[in-house]
C-alpha cells in the first residue's frame, strides 16, 4: 500500500535529490500528511488529490485563532504560568521568597568566638613554646644554711661577661675581651610583693665574707674560713649557686629566684625591640667599654647600650655610679619590652622574647608568670612606681673594697622581709 499522498508515487518521483538522484538540485518539500482538528475535509477542498491541505493559521503562535479561547501567555509574559514568568503560581507560591537580610548579631556572635579561640591557642602555644627555651641551670636546692623566707619575692638578676656562642667579631666589636670563664659585671636585688617594687644594686666591689658552702659540682663541704673578698668573687668561684649563698648568708634576705644573662643576649634584646631611649647625663667615652657616648636624650642600640651599662672608669663614681646607670637602662628596657608597640606587635615580640629566652639562665623552679613578674616589676620602677637604690655604703675597707652599712641593711632587709615601703636610701 502506498502511503505517499495520492499522484506522489515513486514512478513520478522524477529527478530528485538523494536517493541515487543525478540531479544536484533538491527535490521539492515532500507534503506530509496533516493532522487538523474538527471534521475531515470533503473530497472537494484540499484533499490528497487537490494538493496541499489548507494550514491553520498561526495567529497566536499555536494554532489558534482569536476566537478560540486559548491564550498563550506570550502577550501578557505568562509564558510560564505565572505573572511575569517567573514560575509555576507565582510569587505565591512559596518557592521564590524574598532573601532574607543577614543575621548581623550571629554573625558577630561566631567572628568573636573565631576570634578568641584563635587568641587561646596562640597564647597557649606561645607559652609553651617559650617555656620550653628557658635554661634552667642553676639549682637553689644546693644553697644550704638558707634564711626564713618572707613577704613577697626576691629575685636576683645578675648581668655576667659570659661570651658565650659570640664570634671573635662580636667580641672585637661588642669590646668584651676574650677572657675564659665568666665574671659578674652586675647585680641587683628585685622584691616584689603587695606595694611598690624596689630595685637594690650590689656593687661588685662589696666587700663580704664568703660562707660555708656545697660545691655545686662536687657536691663537697667547704667550711668557713672568715675570707673576705669582692662579692663578683663568690660568682667566679663557684657560679649561680655560691653567689646567691654569699648574698642570703651576708644580707639575711632569702633569694627566690635567680636570672642571668650574658653580653650578646642583652644586646640582642636592644636590637630586638628596636634600641631603648636614654637620657644620658654626660658625655661619656671609655676605651675599655667601647663607650663613646654624648650628653642627652638619645636612642641606644645593642652595642651602645652595653657599652653604657658596662662603663665605669669614665664615671666620677667608678662602680656605684655604674650600677645607678644599670638600674635606669634596665628599667627602661623593661618599660620598652612591655609597650603596646612591642606586645601586640609579632614582628617585634617573637624576636624579642627569643634573643632573651636563648641567652637567659635561671632557677629550675623559675616559671614564665615568674619572668612576667619580674619584667613588670621593672617597668614599674621605670614608671617611678618603685624605688632604685645602692646597697647603703659605709665607706672602704682596709683591702680597698667598699664596706655595707650594716646599720642601714638590716633596716633595709627588714623591710624587704615585711614587704614594707622602704625608707632607707642608698648611695
């Protein structure tokens, strides 16, 4: 059966294209059948025979008229079923509300607990990052005979020659020397408690009486002998742990903990927070410290700065001028460490605390809230919160050395003891 329309069939095809066609034209539009809505056509309108059927007319897009009811939506932009296009019932429908506006009070809700959780863990890993660089050398369970321990904390910082881990270019250049060992170029007594701080320097010429003592290494009694000596000598004669029996055993005063540092470590802390504001109170040029300093307010950098506090043949005062010259650099290197500038300011902070910790020796029972202590307490002294003084001299002694008041130090160790403001004043 045929199903082309009737007069099309495949012996009148004629020329055409495709189909093994020679010809290069293309055949004419083939005529489908088409499907029409209502009654069939009469044999006499547009049927098989009669050529192409009549199309319907596409006034509206689909094939409808006007007068049929349908409406496509093209003409009011309902293409989809709904106002404006939008989608299936429209506005509403619930499926395209309105964005809600932010949640501003949740939003700063998680950002500040971002926040301090990442501030905890800093701090946290700060701690015991710092924690674990202290070199806890020196053992105060070696120290016997101790005195009552009293109101508040004593700490005894000593400034020592140690040139330890310095190159012979940091020697030349810092003016230390090479000598072997180490020696005390300074040290002070710091107490702290529920008042003012007050700063006590020993001059390293004081004359005192060296005691029985434990040697730290051998662990053998050595008894009193009466020696007199400088107090520098104890420290050189058996380190950390005879000069803080010499001092306890010639003041009465109990020491609770002992800070060291050497020459590179405390220039590094200079260089580190950037060099420390002084007003330096004459010119000062001294061969043997590398000092080479003018009168006035002045910032000093590592190098300069040891030079100053280890300057003492220049000075009118030699050694007690010079410990009133440590006492105000240190506090002002205290009062520079704890500035906004350097505390909230990693770049400054990290490498500050580093040159310290790695050059710093101290107690085994010496905590990092003990060094924050003793660092504030500075600062407070720097502050004019605390008192700075000498130990009270009497005068020199027959070797030369210089010899305590001993009057005016018991007063002095007794007030200490109580944590009592102190009256007594030194040279």
């Amino acid at each position: 059966m045929n199903d082309w329309p009737e007069g099309y069939t495949g012996d009148n095809r004629g020329s055409r294209y495709g189909r093994g066609s020679s010809s290069a034209q293309p055949e004419s539009a083939r005529v489908m059948r088409q499907v029409r809505r209502g009654p069939a056509a009469s044999p006499g309108q547009a049927g098989y025979g009669g050529g192409v059927p009549q199309q319907p007319s596409y006034v509206d897009g689909g094939g409808h008229g006007p007068g049929d009811g349908y409406d496509s939506g093209y003409n009011t932009g309902q293409v989809y079923g709904s106002p404006g296009g939008r989608g299936p019932g429209g506005p509403g429908d619930g499926m395209y509300e309105p964005r809600p506006a932010p949640d501003w009070r949740r939003r700063i809700k998680v950002t500040a607990i971002t926040l301090v959780t990442l501030l905890v863990v800093t701090s946290v890993a700060t701690y015991f990052w710092a924690d674990s660089k202290l070199n806890r050398d020196v053992d105060l369970s070696k120290v016997i005979d101790r005195p009552e321990a009293g109101e508040g904390t004593n700490y005894l910082i000593v400034g020592s020659d140690s040139r330890k881990g310095m190159s012979a270019e940091e020697k030349k250049k810092l003016h230390t020397g090479s000598a072997e060992g180490k020696r005390t170029d300074s040290m002070m007594i710091l107490h702290t408690g529920g008042g003012a701080p007050t700063l006590v320097s020993l001059p390293r010429d004081s004359n005192v009486t060296i005691p029985s003592f434990k040697g730290s290494d051998s662990g053998k009694l050595y008894p009193a002998t009466g020696r007199q000596t400088k107090l520098n000598a104890a420290y050189a004669e058996d380190g950390p742990e005879l000069l803080v029996r010499t001092v306890e055993a010639n003041t009465g005063l109990r020491i609770d903990h002992y800070v060291e540092i050497g020459f590179a470590g405390f220039a590094n802390i200079v260089d580190a927070v950037g060099g420390v504001e002084m007003d330096i109170p004459q010119d000062i040029k001294d061969t043997k410290s590398g000092a080479d300093l003018k009168k006035g307010k002045q910032t000093l950098n590592g190098e300069q700065a040891l030079a100053f506090v280890r300057t003492r043949y220049a000075l009118a005062g030699s050694d007690l001028d010079r410990t009133k010259n440590q006492q105000k650099f240190l506090s002002a290197l205290a009062n520079q460490v704890a500035t906004p500038g350097t505390v909230l300011n990693p770049f400054k902070l990290y490498p500050t605390m580093s040159a310290g910790l790695d050059t710093l020796v101290v107690d085994k029972d010496m905590g990092l809230f003990d060094l924050a202590d003793m660092f504030w307490a500075m600062k407070g002294v720097s502050g004019g919160e605390g008192k700075s003084m000498n130990m009270p001299i009497a005068g020199n002694t027959a070797n030369g050395n210089l010899q305590w008041n001993t009057a005016k130090v018991k007063t002095l160790v007794n007030q200490l003891k109580n944590d009592e403001t102190v009256t007594v004043s030194g040279n």
